[in-house]
C-alpha cells in the first residue's frame, strides 16, 4: 500500500531522530552550566547559519516546479527572517555587540550545517530536501525550548530575549501542513527518492551534532 505524506513524514521523523548523546551542549545550558561566552558563540554562529539558511530555501523555492513544495520553501524563508530579528536581543543580552560580531571568525565545525544545507539547495531534489529538513527540524526545536526554558531561569534573560528560541520551540501547523502538502503533491507524482531524502537527513543530523560538539569545546 502506498504510503501518505503523513506517514512518510512520520516515519522519517523517528527514523532520523538523533540519539539522545547527540547534544552534550543543550542539556549543560538546561542546568545553568554554559558559560556566557559559550552562549554568545552560539548567537555568533547564529548570525552566520540564519541568513545562510534563508538563502538556501528561497534558491530551493525557486528551483522546483511544484507549487506546494516552493510553497514550503517560502513559508521557511520567512521564518528565516522573523528569527533573523528575534536573534539580536539574545546576542546582545549574551554580550555580542558590533565589534565583536565584525571580529568574529566563525567555526568550521559550526557552519558545516548551513553549508549541508547550501548543498542541498544547489543538488538534492527540493522534495527530498523537504522530508530531510522537517525531520531534522523536530529535533531541533526540542533544544530551542530547552534552551528557552533554562535561559529564563538560569540566566536572568527576558522574554525578548529568548524570542529566537521560543520561535522555533513553538508547534508549526502552517509549516506542518505545508510540508505535509509538499510531499504529497510529490509523492503523487512519484517525485521522492526516500532514500536519498533519508540520506540527506542522515547528514543533517550529524552536521547538527556536530554544531554543539563544536561549542562544547569552549567550556
């Protein structure tokens, strides 16, 4: 029987979820143990993956030739940009002003996940790319409320400041729908190659790791 998108998406999801050793960083940051400059980092690295990012879905947008799937896209470009803004109180309250933003070289271990997702926006098939992203995506908004939470009663920070984290803690059931909607207009079409797409999450999750192992380092 042929699957739904739902179910593909599911599936990909618990398929692709990261082991729970993955992130040593998050669950130091959930006990107040990071250091501020280890946060500030983490809103250096930011300020370089989010615009890169964005970029990525609009070319990934503009590339497919399927409504829903540009559709996706669009809606991440979006995204992109309202958690562009929301990033500036959190790197202020971190201790990031504009000098050490210019000065900062960003780390290679850090970027290799914006560039994965360059990669996929100049290679993959925009459907796979879509059933890649959203499985890495609930991962990642786990630790974003983490995050959030520790932030608030760790650290002192206000609700602006942690807006960037709350953002993407926050359920999506425009962009799930969204997705759900893109894959099924591409399944209908037999355009998915599941196993490049899981290939493609597969790679995402460890450049993700590989992002807070990198600023593990730093503590």
């Amino acid at each position: 029987m042929t699957r739904t998108a739902t179910e593909l998406l599911e599936t990909a999801a618990r398929t692709l979820a990261p082991d729970p050793h993955a992130n040593p960083l998050v669950p130091l940051i959930a006990r107040g143990e990071a250091s501020r400059d280890v946060l500030a980092t983490l809103a250096l690295e930011q300020r370089w993956v989010i615009p890169a990012d964005r970029t990525a879905f609009l070319h990934l947008a503009q590339r497919t030739q399927e409504p829903d799937v540009a559709a996706f896209f669009e809606t991440l470009v979006e995204g992109e940009t309202l958690a562009g803004q929301r990033l500036e109180s959190f790197a202020a309250a971190s201790g990031v002003d504009e000098a050490r933003s210019r000065a900062y070289d960003p780390l290679p271990g850090c970027q290799a996940y914006p560039a994965c997702i360059a990669w996929l926006a100049l290679n993959a098939s925009p459907a796979d790319a879509v059933v890649a992203i959203t499985a890495n995506f609930s991962a990642w908004g786990g630790y974003c409320a983490t995050i959030a939470k520790s932030l608030r009663i760790h650290y002192g920070f206000t609700s602006d400041d942690c807006a960037f984290f709350d953002f993407f803690a926050e359920p999506s059931p425009e962009l799930d729908r969204r997705a759900t909607a893109a894959v099924q207009a591409s399944l209908d079409t037999g355009g998915i190659d599941e196993e490049q797409a899981y290939r493609y999450g597969r790679l995402l999750q460890s450049y993700e790791s590989l992002f807070w192992t990198t600023l593990l380092r730093l503590t």
